[in-house]
C-alpha cells in the first residue's frame, strides 16, 4: 500500500479540554489530531474522499475502529459536526499504531476546512453512519453499490465483470471475452518471446492468488495478488518471474472506482510486452473520444506512440452517456520506457495501453498505473467539447484538496511531552521521499541516538549519542534542533541542556522499528 498524501504522526495531538469551547465537544473523548484540508482549485469540493495515514500513540486508544470519530469545525463559531469515517490498522510498531483513515469532507473553493480526529474514549459505542455505499457477496465475489452505480466482481478471478449506471440504458458487459469468465477489466498481462501471454483473468480462485478485502461506510477496497498465468495454468512456463496486484477502490457518493495495477518483476525476464488500463466494455456505447497530452479533445478511433492519452472514453451521442478512465499515475522503472510504448483503442468497445515492448525487464523492475474509471455525461453542445462532467472530474482528482499545516497547541513540561517534542526534530541526513524536511522524516528518536532525558520541573537535560565519532562534529546542529522543538511544542521551558556521551556506543539495534521500515535491513 503506497503512502497516503496525507499523514498526522503519533506526537501531534491535543488535549480535547484544551480545544475551543465553541466546538462543542462531544464528551467521552480525550484527545484530538487537527486536520487543514485546502482546496486551491475554483472547484467546490464536496462529499470529497480524502485518505490519510495517522499515528496514534497505543496507550491513547483501546479500539481503533470503535473510538475514532472524525469532525468538521464549523467555519465561524459552532458546534463540530461528526462525518462519516473508518479507519484500518495497518501496523503495531512499538508504542505506535500505524493506522489509514478514510472520510468524506467538504471544502469550499480556494479556501481551507479543520477536521478533528477524535480518539481516546474507551467507552465509545460503535460507530453508525449514513451511506449509500453498500456491499454484498462473501471474499472477493462481491457486488458494489452507491447512488450511481451497481457493480459485480467475477467470482472466479476477481475481476471486475460489469457495471450497470443507474438510469441508463446502457449495460456494460464484455460479453465473454479472454480467461475463465468474462470481464470488462482484463489487465495487467505481459508475454513473452516464447509462448504466450500470462493473465489474471485465467485465475480461477485461490491459491492461484490471495486477496484482502476493507468494507465500511464511506469506501470499499479490494485487493489481489498473484502471478498472472498462461491458459494452459499455473503448471506451465514461467508465470513465477512477475507478480501481479490489482486494487479497486469504491467510494461512497462519486460516479468513479480508483483501479490501480502494479506488475513486479520478480526475477529477470525478457517481455515481448506488457499490457494494463485495457477494458472490454462491449458495444453499449458505440463513440470514442480522447483527450491527448497536450489537453487537445479529439473524437474516433486513436493510437498514441511514446506517450500516453489523458484520458480515453466510449460514450453514446444518442443517450449522453459515457465511461471513460481518466490516467491519474505511471510509473516504470525501466529507463528505456518512461513513457508507454503505445495506447490506443484497439477495436469497438476496447481500451489499451501498452507499456514497454520488447524489453528485458531485471529483478526489482515494476510498472504502476492508477486511474479513475468513470461514468459520466457527454453533451453534444456543452463545453470542452461535449465533455465538461469528465474534465471537471478530472480537474479534480488531479488536484485533490492537500493538508495545510496545524501544530498542536503547546504542552506542559513532562517526560512524555518532552519525548513527543523529540519526535518532531528531523535527522534530515536521511530524509525519506525525496525532501530532507517534512512529517514522515525520521526523528533523533527513530533513529536511536536519544539515550537518556531527565525533567526537572521547567528544564530539560538531554543526552545524546552519536552513531560514529565523525558525526560527533554535528553536535551542535543536533542541540539546536533539540531544543527548537522543545521550545515550540512546549510551554514555558527553562533550561535546555544537550549533552555528548560515549557509552554505551550506537548500534543500529537501537533504531526503531518506524527508522527500519524507511531505511530497510543492515547489512
């Protein structure tokens, strides 16, 4: 699971007596994260589906499902106002629970929104919400429902079979197909030079492949993982050099499903090509129009070379309707194919992109796509050429609303305090994710140079020790970080006091398991 864009880390959090009063607080609740949600875009946002990683300290929490409320701030003074939630566990590191986070907000144009995530109340009754998301069937064979569509999983491979638009007349069904059952979604797939190609959609349940399953109000994700396979099954040629993984998410209240793929190359293999976005949607919606790189919208059939569309639909003229998938990621890391090898439309009814085209792929290689696969409104006389639902779609989930900045509200002096505030310095030595600063950078704590702090009412004394002498002569940089953090996410410190010890010496076993999981094994 990719890192969510948003993140709140486990020492961000307030005292809910603390809050503002007008907030109204529900009782129960001791403590609280601030969430600022911006929306730079002149679009009104709203019923928006926002995903976030948060830490939460173990001891704050006995139930993470149960407790977890999430809140919008009135924009003037008032009460707060609980919104649909769910959160999923995603690890227990030491003394903190990794969790990701999903609700719907609502955000007003070229402006920002507060939200509260409310924890801490081991008394909280289950949560219950309104939704018009719903879900039926066992494992992965599952039907999915929201106000704007119906759709069925295959109950042999897990694919996505078909979709039914509520109030249109169009089905869209593949009408069979490749693989042991019919679906409109048939990547990713690769071949080789040899025999043939390997497919998910020749699965026919597990073992040939192990999935996970997240139900809940405001979404439903369903994820499968395993080797794609020749027809012949899994017995025959080298279906175990790459692993496939395939994600759908459905969301409560939008007319879209986030499809995600990802081929792993597992050991060194030649590829002939490769395949991912391809959807069979058979003969319902009889037009296609695309969108290319440079914004220009263009109508029929289109192949593209080295490049890759923004957009692809199928739509109706007659009846307005349209399904289209709109390209929101790609990664490969083959540096001979940045971008697709082609993409285009491949007959009536079927999309298809084409990553890479006779290519050795090396252990460690992957290609990554995620899209928004999307049911929408086609006017022959609107804007952008007839398209304005699916580039006002697009606009938005290319620009999605971004967290702003809200430290906590300064704390007493207390050892557990202080350590908080020793988890937000940055050892920007090793940053993660390309920037030396911002919240999942690694701590002087996470990477266990920390060796002893002593509180004496107001002052602080802190020891430190160095990985190896060399970067003892940073010394002073450390102190200063220290105690800047101590200073601003505490109230009224006294004396800080930083300190070099020798013993006992540094070892990587002193990292925790947050510094480990970033930076990966020691050799």
């Amino acid at each position: 699971m990719k890192d969510a864009e948003i993140y709140l880390p486990a020492q961000d959090w307030d005292a809910v007596e603390a809050l503002p009063s007008a907030w109204a607080l529900p009782p129960g609740w001791k403590f609280a994260k601030r969430l600022v949600l911006t929306n730079d875009t002149a679009d009104e946002r709203r019923g928006e589906p926002v995903e976030a990683d948060i830490d939460f300290h173990a001891g704050h929490i006995t139930d993470l499902a149960r407790e977890v409320r999430v809140a919008r701030a009135a924009d003037g003074d008032g009460p707060l106002t609980i919104v649909a939630s769910q959160v999923l566990l995603v690890a227990h590191e030491e003394e903190v629970l990794r969790s990701r986070l999903f609700f719907l907000a609502d955000v007003a144009a070229e402006s920002s929104a507060t939200y509260l995530i409310l924890y801490g109340n081991a008394h909280a009754p289950e949560p219950e919400y309104d939704s018009d998301l719903t879900v039926s069937g066992e494992g992965f064979a599952l039907e999915i429902e929201n106000e704007h569509y119906r759709a069925a999983l295959s109950d042999l491979s897990g694919n996505w079979k078909s979709h039914y638009p509520k109030g249109w007349a169009a089905e869209l069904d593949s009408g069979g197909g490749h693989g042991v059952e019919g679906t409109i979604h048939w990547g990713p797939d690769w071949s080789d030079e040899r025999v043939g190609r390997y497919r998910i959609t020749s699965w026919d349940g597990p073992p040939m492949f192990d999935y996970e399953v997240m139900r809940g109000p405001v979404c439903v994700r369903v994820r499968r993982w395993g080797h794609p396979i020749l027809s012949l099954g899994p017995q025959i040629g080298r279906p175990h050099k790459v692993m496939a993984t395939v994600t759908y998410t459905f969301w409560a209240g939008q007319p879209y499903v986030i499809m995600e793929s990802r081929l792993d190359v597992l050991e060194d293999v030649r590829f002939r090509d490769c395949r991912n976005d391809e959807f069979v949607i058979g003969e319902a919606l009889p037009d296609r129009a695309w969108m290319d790189p440079d914004g220009t919208i263009g109508f029929d059939s289109k192949g593209w070379s080295r490049e890759d569309p923004r957009w692809m639909t199928y739509f109706n003229r007659e009846t307005g309707e349209a399904f289209g998938s709109v390209h929101l990621a790609f990664e490969n890391t083959n540096p001979n194919w940045p971008e697709p090898d082609g993409a285009g439309f491949s007959r009536t009814g079927v999309w298809v992109r084409a990553p890479v085209h006779h290519a050795n792929m090396q252990a460690g290689d992957y290609v990554y796509e995620k899209s928004a696969c999307l049911q929408h409104r086609f006017e022959a006389d609107g804007e952008d050429r007839g398209f304005a639902d699916l580039v006002s779609h697009q606009r938005r989930l290319l620009h999605p609303i971004t967290q702003a900045e809200a430290p906590p509200a300064p704390k007493a002096v207390t050892f557990d305090n202080v350590m908080d505030a020793l988890r937000g310095t940055s050892e920007f030595e090793l940053y993660v994710q390309g920037s030396p600063w911002g919240q999942r950078q690694l701590s002087f704590v996470d990477i266990g140079v920390v060796r002893d702090v002593v509180v004496d009412g107001n002052d602080i004394h802190v020891d430190v020790v160095m990985p190896y002498a060399g970067r003892e002569t940073w010394l002073g940089w450390f102190s200063e970080e220290i105690e800047k953090q101590l200073r601003e996410r505490l109230r009224d410190v006294g004396e800080v006091e930083v300190c070099l010890v020798q013993d006992p010496k540094w070892t990587p076993q002193q990292m925790t398991d947050r510094a480990r999981r970033a930076i990966g094994p020691s050799t």
